[in-house]
C-alpha cells in the first residue's frame, strides 16, 4: 500500500512540476508579447483545473485551493474574454499569476522534501477573490444586490422542497422539473460556479432555464444563489437524467434536489420550447464556442506531449544502464579471454563481432533513454531574468539557441543551478545599471543576455555570455594581491589566468552585499559542481564589451570511450575526448624550462612533460623517452603531454565509482575520477587529466 502511494505521489509530483514549467514558459512568452491570447487562457484554465483535481485526490488542501481560485479567474477571463481587460489589469493579471505558480511551486517543493504543506493561504485566496472581484465588476455588491433580488422572492429557503416549490412557483416558468442545487459553503464565487455549471449543461444540446438569470454578469447573485440555491428548469425526465449526470461531474457542489412543477399542458410546452431558444443560445452561443476553441487549441500539444510518452522513473533507468554496463564488460571478458589466444576460430570470431555489435546497439538506446533536452533548465533562466528585470528595473532581453541539445539527465540536474547563478551575477553586475550608461557607450539601450548550448563530439558547450561593462582585470588582480591569492608575480599572469581567479573560494569583486550577490561570490562552488560531473568551466571577458562563461560538460558518464595505456605493471585508462595526439619523439627534442621541468615544441607551441611513472611512484619499464609515447592530452585551459611506456589500444569502458572510503583521502585531487574494469578482470584507473596536471604542478 505505502509503495502503492509512493508512485502515486512520483507521478503526482512529475505531472504538476511538469504543469507548473510549461506554466512559466507560456507566462513569459506571454508577458513578453504583453497580451495573453485565447490558446494562453485555455491553456493556463486547463493545467490549473488538472491541479486543483490531481491535488483534490491527494488530499493537498493548499494546492488544490490557489489551483481552484485561479482556474475560476481564468475562466471569467476566458468567457468575457482578454480584451474586457484594461492594461493594468492585464499587468496585474500576469504579477498575480506568477505570484500563484510562485506559491504552488513552493508547496510542491515541501512535498518533495517531506515537510508539512501550508495551513493558512489566505493571502493569496483573498487576493485571487479581489481581482476576480475587481474585473467582474462586483467589487461594489451593496449597491446591485437589489437587482440580484427581483426573480428571487425573500424566501428563506433550506433545500426543502415546499420552499423549493414556492420559489419555482415565483418564476413564472412552464418547466415541469427543475434542479435546486446548492454550492459548498464558503466555497466563494457561487455566481461564477453556477455560470460554470450552464456552460457544462450546454454541452449537451439539451434546452434548458436557469436562475438567477444574470449569474454572469451580477456578483452579487452569489448571495440568493447562497440563500436559496440555483435553479435549472428541464423540460422532461430525460433531460432531468442528463442534467444530473453534469451535476455530478462538477466540483463544489453539496446538495441537489428534483423539484416537481405543476403539471402543464402539452399545448402550453410548445410555445415554450420555441420561446426558451430566444434567450438561451443568446448565452449559450459564447459558451458553445470557447470550449470549442479550447478543444482545437488543446488538441494538438495534447497529441505532441502525450502520444507515445511514458514517464520512467530515474532509478529504473539507472539500473538499466548498470545492467548495459556489466554486459559491456562481460562482452569483453569473452572476447579476450587468455584461453582463447592463438587459437583460430572463425565462428566464434564472426560470433563476437555480432555480439559487440548489438552490445554498442544496447548501449547507444540505454544512453537515448537518459537524455533529456536542456530547454527545461533554459527557460527556467526566463524566469530568473524576468523577476531580477523587475527587481533591478534593468531593461534585458534573453536569447536562447540551441535548446534542443540533449543531455545527460543526471548532469543537467547538477548544472542546473550553476547556471542560474552564472545568469543572476550576469544580470546583477554585468549589464550595465541604466540605459543612459549603455547609450553613452554605444550600445544597443537594451541589454542581451544570450545562453547557448551546442554538441562538440563527446561534449556539450554551454555558454551564458552578455554585452554589459566586462570585467577589469587590473581590479581582479588587485584584489587577489590583496587577499594574498597570487602564487607567482603579477606580471606573469595572463588576462585568461587572471580571470580564473574569480572561481578561488570565497574571491568577489563585489564590495557590497546584495539581494542577488557579486559578481565571483560562488563562483568556486560553481566551478565544483561543474567538474563534479567531469566538465570544465572558463571565463573570458572585454572592459565595456562584456563577459562570457563557458562550460564543456560531457554528454553522459556511464560508458565512455577510452584509451587503455601501460606504465610499468599498471594500467590506465585515458578518456578519448581528452587526447588530441600520440607521438614518438627523439631525445634531442626534448627542452628544460627555467625550473628544469621538461617541455616539448609541438605546432610551434611548447607543451610541459609529465611522466606517469615519476608522478605515481611506479616501478617504469621504460625511461628513455624514445623509447616511450607522448600522449597530448588537453582539459579545459590546459595542455601537456603524458609520458608512458605502451598504447594498448582504444575501447569502451564502464565508468565505475571509486569506494567511499577512498575519499577522505582526496584521491580525486591526484588526477583518478574512477575505474573501469577490463576484460580480464583486473581493474583500470581512469585518469582526470585536468586534476592530474594540478597536482603535479603543486
């Protein structure tokens, strides 16, 4: 039963997130066009009705509540339409939308951390039910409750049915059958749910009246409807059958009841049902055609998002790709197995090609599975921009290219937040404070912020960059000097090394403490979290043109290819996107720099030379350095050569985790990310070339 629960709450929790993002987009895309059209209010009536009933059945009180309020303010706005909006209540409308899916995200995320959800949410309701109250006109009800009162006698009504009889008497109708229904109590805006439920009725093509007569249009309505119920009258027991079916479906309702008229002749029906057409497809007309819109509207993303989809949990998926994973390496361990050395065995060779074949196939779709687009985690940076627009009453636009670039699911989830922070420090201390700085500067008086992404074989570049002030690297270093962060003079810093000083802990050129943070504050938990995943991040900037931060994440860090290479009795694993060359050179080649540290001259361009079996203390077969391979690798800023005794070929390797207790020991610090394990059996360390070039520089 728990479990039962659980993935209900799984599938309750992605199917909202995923309501609430599409949310956003469409909110910011519509606030951008400064107008909401008919398939924008369709939509958002449709996503928030599809919370209220999902939260409904979970029993979340809070979410289904502000879901309900705003779907019933859509609704108003989707049967009067957007242009009954004057432009600031438009703007109000979009403050007040955002505001909710605010609130609702927030609930969400208590759900998701286990916490207990919100018990008081008056606020927002109130505030909901003073808007709605402002645009519907009723903001005044004292003054049209009068009107409200003139079909309705001053009956004191309690759902019984000589009441009930007495108010049907009053209407002068000739249907013999009529609903009384009454409405949740407190459950606040009768009149609109009473014109939600004509609209339902209408859709069945059935004739039908109703009372109070002007529940559309008359707030004040909500209090006879209160008193007294709302009343639909039925011209036969069919149609009594039908119109209970649609009371049924809908929400809010507490009570109903079928009321008797007085019998009435058949000749005094017919005029009747000629005459009821004059006035209800006057009303019914507007209400047979917004659902019809919303049909059309809702019927295509519909089919885009949901045709063919399921939804698989992230786990599961992890333990398919273990499962690949083992494959991979048993595949392997068959198809090198010392026993079979020197034999020759045609079928079976043409047996482990087929094999090695359908194993890369496995791998490829395990991979497809996991890869997700990176548009989720951009357009959240709409947002991001969009409220520190109006916080900074900074004037930005964001460009986004190459949202369609698929990742690793469990890596964007890791950069998702480096890249809001990249984008806030854009926004707060990049573009410029006022429009009259960037004019005075030449520059368009709106600023840009541009993110993009985009495939580099094994790699994905991300890049946020913008067009404000730039950074001053004589202050960067200044500062640095100041904090006693420089380990060589400030001369021989480059304009690309100094920049990199932003990512030291604690390093910000911000002198003060602000809501969205300095320029730098973070940047070294950034940084960590990029290279977590095996990524790299740099940053180039031009005074007064701007700032770019660049980070090169891998697609996926399950299987890879590599490079198995020998150093003495041991053997590692170098990933292929990190080698650029393997050479033989002469010993003459060979140059010392002024530390006496060895370099090589490859392209015009000195490289410096690590020897593998020096670094790990390993007993070398080979010492000569002709005798050996240089291995030129590079990572992210920097690039060298390795110096080892044997290339043994490229293969794909299953990244496996180093154990937990390896870590107090900072292993990773000494250039190992993980290891692998070879057809043989014996396990590969899998080298971190970048982390690996820092520790033998320390």
């Amino acid at each position: 039963m728990d479990n039962g629960m659980d993935n209900m709450l799984d599938m309750y929790l992605f199917e909202t997130n995923s309501l609430l993002e599409q949310l956003d987009e469409l909110l910011i895309e519509a606030e951008k066009n400064e107008e909401f059209t008919t398939d924008d209010v369709n939509e958002i009536f449709r996503a928030m009705h599809t919370i209220k009933g999902s939260s409904a059945m979970m029993e979340f009180n809070s979410l289904m509540t502000i879901a309900h309020r705003i779907e019933d303010l859509f609704f108003f706005v989707r049967e009067n339409g957007i242009d009954s909006l004057n432009s600031t209540d438009k703007s109000e409308l979009f403050n007040l939308t955002f505001k909710s899916t605010d609130v609702l995200r927030g609930e969400v995320e208590k759900l998701e951390n286990n916490e207990p959800l919100s018990t008081n949410i008056d606020s927002m309701t109130s505030e909901i039910n003073s808007f709605l109250n402002k645009i519907s006109g009723t903001g005044e009800p004292e003054e049209e409750a009068p009107a409200a009162q003139e079909d309705v006698p001053e009956v004191k009504a309690s759902g019984g049915s000589e009441a009930g009889q007495k108010l049907v008497e009053s209407f002068g109708s000739k249907c013999p059958f009529f609903l009384q229904i009454f409405f949740d109590e407190g459950c606040g805006m009768e009149n609109l749910r009473a014109f939600m439920l004509v609209n339902a009725l209408h859709g069945t093509a059935m004739e039908f009246e109703f009372y109070p007569e002007d529940v559309e249009s008359n707030g004040a309505a909500s209090e006879a409807i209160i008193d007294h119920g709302f009343f639909v009258g039925l011209h036969s027991e069919e149609d009594v059958n039908k119109a209970i079916a649609v009371v049924e479906e809908q929400g809010s309702i507490q009570t109903y009841e079928v009321i008797h008229a007085q019998e009435k002749k058949a000749e005094d029906e017919k005029p009747k049902a000629a005459d009821v057409p004059k006035e209800a497809p006057a009303q019914a007309e507007p209400a047979k055609g917004n659902p019809a819109v919303k049909e059309a509207a809702g019927a295509q993303p519909q089919q885009h998002a949901k045709q063919s989809l399921i939804s698989v949990n992230l786990s599961k998926l992890d333990a398919l790709q273990a499962i690949v994973g083992e494959i991979v390496i048993t595949e392997s361990m068959v198809a090198s197995s010392p026993e079979l050395q020197g034999l020759k065995l045609d079928s079976f060779l043409k047996s482990t090609r087929q094999l090695r074949k359908l194993t890369d196939d496995l791998q490829d779709i395990s991979m497809s599975l996991r890869m997700v687009s990176i548009s989720g985690t951009f357009q959240k940076m709409n947002r991001i921009v969009r409220d520190m627009k109006k916080a900074l009453g900074k004037d930005v636009r964001l460009t986004i290219i190459g949202e369609d670039t698929e990742i690793d699911k469990t890596i964007i989830d890791s950069i998702s937040d480096p890249i809001m922070h990249i984008v806030r420090n854009s926004m707060d201390h990049g573009i410029e404070v006022t429009k009259e700085e960037r004019i005075a500067a030449g520059k368009d008086p709106q600023g840009e912020l541009v993110l993009s992404a985009s495939h580099t074989g094994s790699e994905v570049i991300i890049s946020i960059s913008d067009d404000g002030q730039g950074m001053d690297t004589e202050k960067i270093l200044a500062k640095a000097a100041r904090n006693g962060l420089l380990t060589k003079p400030e001369s021989e810093y480059s304009k690309k090394e100094i920049l990199a000083l932003l990512m030291l802990p604690g390093f910000s050129t911000n002198e003060e403490v602000t809501e969205f943070s300095g320029r730098g504050v973070g940047m070294d938990v950034v940084k960590k979290n990029v290279e977590s995943v095996g990524g790299t991040i740099s940053i180039t900037s031009e005074l007064g043109q701007g700032s770019c931060t660049t980070l090169k994440i891998p697609l996926t860090m399950a299987i890879v290819d590599g490079m198995e290479i020998r150093v003495g009795r041991s053997i590692f694993t170098i990933p292929i996107s990190n080698i650029r060359q393997s050479i033989k050179i002469a010993k003459e080649n060979v140059l010392h720099d002024a530390k006496g540290n060895e370099i090589v001259k490859i392209m015009d361009e000195f490289y410096p030379i690590i020897r593998l079996h020096e670094f790990y203390n390993i007993e070398p077969e080979v010492t000569n350095i002709e005798d050996g391979i240089l291995i030129w690798v590079e990572a992210g800023d920097h690039s060298y050569c390795m110096f080892v005794d044997e290339l043994l070929g490229e293969r794909q390797i299953v990244v496996k985790p180093l154990p937990s207790y390896l870590n107090s020991f900072n292993i990773k610090d000494y250039g190992i990310s993980g290891c692998t394990i070879l057809g043989d059996g014996n396990i590969s360390i899998i080298l971190e070339v970048m982390n690996l070039y820092n520790a033998a520089n320390v």
